[in-house]
C-alpha cells in the first residue's frame, strides 16, 4: 500500500477520509461526470438520475431481500432527508430508469474501481510483479422466454437456468479487476473460453495464479508471447519425469513443452495457431504438510525459470494464496446473495451481476481504507463484518448531512477489528450438505409443475401409473 498510518485522534480521521476515501473519490461529481461523458451515457434531468439509480441499486443489493421495493424506498427516504420532492412508492419507474442505463455503465463502474484500488494499492506487488487471480462458477437465474432465448437448463438442474463467469481478481486488495459472462452450455462458454476473451486484460508486470483447469499449452505459450507470467497447477493428465530436462534442485526443473499438433481444430482464436511449437517452463513438486493431514503432492508448472531469484519455497507460499479466489467468490454468491439472480431478460441479469461487482468493489475500498488505518494488509480485513457494518450504517448515512456521514464512515472503519486467520494450504471437499426441507426439488417451472397436477397432467399420469403398479 502507498501508505500505512496509525491515527490518534479524529481530525486526523477526518482528513484522512478526505485523501483516501477511494470510492467518494471514483463517485465524486468530476469523476462521475466524466465517466458517463466517456460511456456516451446522455440522460434527462429527472429524479432517478444514473447517481441515484446507483446507489439504489446498491442499497437493493446490500438489502435482506434484495427487492426493488427495498431501492425505492431508500431513494424516498434519502429525497425527503434533502428536502426533495418525493418519487412514487411503485417500482414501475425504478424499473424502467435502471433498464434504460447501458450495460456498459454498469461494467465500466465495476471495472474504474477495480482499477482505482490496484494503483492505490501495491501490496499486490510481488518481486515486482502484480498478482491476478483467475477462477469461474455459475450462477441460477429464474426460468422466462427471454432468458430461455440465450441461457439454457443444465444437467441436474433444479429448474433454474444457470449462466458461467469468469473472474479475474487482484491478490492484493481483493477486488475485481474484470469479468466475462457466457451461457453454461454450448460452444465457446468453458472456463478457458472465458479467459481468453480477457486476453487483453493481461499485460506485462502482470503474474497469473490459476488452477490445473487453464493449465494448457496455449495458455501458457500465449501468455509467454504476451511477456505475462504465470503459476499454474499441472494438469492431472499430463506426466512428470524429473530425470528430464535442466535440473535446477530437488523435484525442480526446467522442461520442454511440445506444441500437440493434434489438438489444432480446438482452438478458438486464430492467433494461437501462430505460437512456436515448443516452449520452456518450470516444473516444480512441492508437499503441503498440515499437522494431522497427509502429505499433499502438488506439481506447478511457472514462467519463473530464475532458481535463485524465485526459490522453491517462494513459489509454494505463492501458491497457497490461490485459494483466496475462492473466498473472494464466494463472498460475492453468500454474502451479497449472488448465487440465484432475480433478472427477467439477459440485459438484466448481465447488469445485475455487474452491479453485484459494483458493490462488491465497494465494500472492498472501505476494507482498504480499513487496512490503511490499521495497518494490516487489506486481506486480513473480514469482509462479513464489513458488510455487517456498512448494511447497519448506510440507512443512517443516506439521510444525514455531510458532516455526519464522515463521522459514520469513521465508525465504520474504526470497527473493522477482527483479523481473519490465516490458512494456507485450505482444502474444501466441492460437496454441499444434504437439503434439510422434506420437500423433494424443484426440477421444472413452477408453473409447468402446478398445472401438472391437474387431472390429464403429466404428474397426475405419473401418479396414476403407480398406482397401477402396486395394484
């Protein structure tokens, strides 16, 4: 970080608000204006502006129930605290105003303060390079004609429709540095799909922290050819011989990879299939001991080809901090309630998740301003008290002069006390626990399963059936 202080007292707070409140300073008028010129964002000066719709968006997002009606009443609380004219207790208006804004409105806000955290930031700097970590999931989203007309049922499902993203986050602060979207199934939608499409993203300084999955020669040979570096997990299929190659230590080497000729018609971009036909990398075995736990074989494949400038140990502490994405992940789908969206057309569930972005960034400035005010890395900071904090402030904040909302924030950053412990080496089993409702799933529409108990339906058939059976 540019700065680590210990304050005293509260004038210090105050200005220290004023220097490093990161997202007053994003969503600060100039910036903000700015920003909406270089989308191309032109609105009429209405009471739901972009700013407003903004925060109410934010406030459905940090609500409970993450209603639309839980947005309107705050924009209703927040006009009458100014002294405005008050908008409708409807959503219709709430509605409309937020679909009319683009998409890109949404996901160049995410991506300015992503970008706004990493050059404040430079504990993500390691041995001169910033660190990124790569990683996917789904997401369930309600059954309409317009989502079924992009997005389609998965196997197993419960009946929702699912979509797939691809997150790139920074180690440092934790924050979203950019996203990719795509349907669950079908060509061009796999994880690796994704990342390629966020190639630009990636430039040199840059170190990749990923797992096996994106372990792939043209992966590696393009982020070479981009001067990018990487550590990845080996591929499970792929052998390992350490009586080959230039050896550099124990279970350390460095090894030729061979370009699989036989896999050329699967790839996607034209431009890989000008990459050499071989490249040099860095096979390293490492062993994750944890007291009353086996030992844990881990193979890594790097760029790092350096034996003294990035020892063996460097890149095994290195590598224990890739499950940290993990946790970023699942911060966004528990904590902000990402898992199921609420969006009735594609647009929208695009903009929703953005905006869930949005607000996750957020909460990741305040954690920043935290850590700079206590003097941790921002990492140690709990995000769940974090957004405990901000949910039990922001009514206040949103109806309350200016003055006041400064000595709120303070409160706020002051209360991020607890450290989160740290882990390395986590293991979690990919499993959930079993439903505990006596209820079996949902696995079609709700309203293809009411009218299937209907006499003549398919349930009432089935029923029918077997009963039968046991006649």
């Amino acid at each position: 970080m540019k700065k680590a202080i210990n304050f005293i007292n509260r004038n210090h707070l105050k200005s220290f608000i004023n220097e490093f409140g990161i997202f007053n300073k994003v969503f600060s008028g100039a910036v903000f204006a700015n920003f909406l010129v270089s989308q191309g964002i032109e609105y009429r000066s209405r009471a739901l502006t972009p700013d407003v719709l903004l925060w109410s968006f934010i406030n459905q997002i940090l609500d409970g129930d993450h209603t639309c009606r839980a947005a309107v009443a705050s924009v209703i609380a927040k006009f009458k605290a100014e002294g405005k004219k008050t908008i409708s207790s409807a959503t219709g208006a709430y509605c409309q105003a937020r679909s009319k804004l683009p998409e890109n409105f949404f996901s160049g806000l995410a991506k300015l303060l992503g970008k706004t955290l990493d050059e404040y930031c430079d504990e993500a700097v390691w041995k001169g390079f910033k660190i990124k970590l790569v990683d996917g999931s789904d997401l369930k989203m309600p059954v309409t004609e317009q989502n079924l007309s992009e997005y389609d049922r998965a196997s197993n499902s419960t009946g929702l429709l699912k979509c797939r993203i691809l997150g790139v986050f920074s180690l440092g602060h934790g924050g979203l540095v950019d996203l990719a979207i795509a349907p669950f199934k079908g060509k061009g939608t796999g994880e690796i799909s994704l990342l390629r499409s966020l190639y630009d993203l990636f430039k040199k300084g840059d170190l990749l922290l990923m797992d096996r999955l994106f372990c792939t020669f043209y992966e590696m040979a393009n982020f070479l050819e981009k001067e990018v570096e990487f550590v990845i997990r080996k591929n499970a299929k792929m052998k390992s011989d350490f009586r080959k190659g230039k050896k550099i230590g124990k279970c350390d080497h460095i090894i030729k990879l061979s370009r699989p000729w036989n896999r050329v018609d699967s790839i996607v971009h034209d431009k890989l299939l000008n990459l050499p036909n071989s490249i040099l990398v860095r096979e390293v075995k490492i062993s994750i001991k944890r007291k009353g736990f086996k030992v844990k074989e881990v193979y890594l494949l790097t760029s790092l080809l350096d034996p003294k400038k990035y020892t063996k140990k460097d890149l095994i502490d290195l590598y224990m901090k890739r499950w940290n994405v993990e946790v970023d992940l699942r911060s966004i789908k528990t904590f902000l309630k990402m898992d199921v969206l609420r969006g009735k057309s594609p647009s929208m569930i695009r903009k929703e998740i953005w905006m869930h972005m949005i607000t996750y960034n957020y909460i990741r400035t305040i954690m920043f301003d935290g850590a700079l005010l206590h003097n941790v890395d921002p990492r140690q900071i709990s995000f769940k008290e974090t957004l405990q904090l901000v949910r039990s402030f922001r009514p206040l904040m949103s109806v309350v002069e200016k003055k006041k909302i400064e000595e709120f924030y303070i409160e706020i950053l002051e209360g991020l006390k607890d450290r989160v412990g740290n882990r390395p080496g986590r293991i979690e089993p990919r499993l959930v626990r079993n439903n505990t409702m006596r209820f079996s799933l949902l696995k079609k529409s709700r309203e293809e399963t009411r009218y299937g108990f209907w006499k003549g339906g398919w349930a009432w058939e089935k029923r029918k059936k077997d009963r039968n059976a046991v006649a």
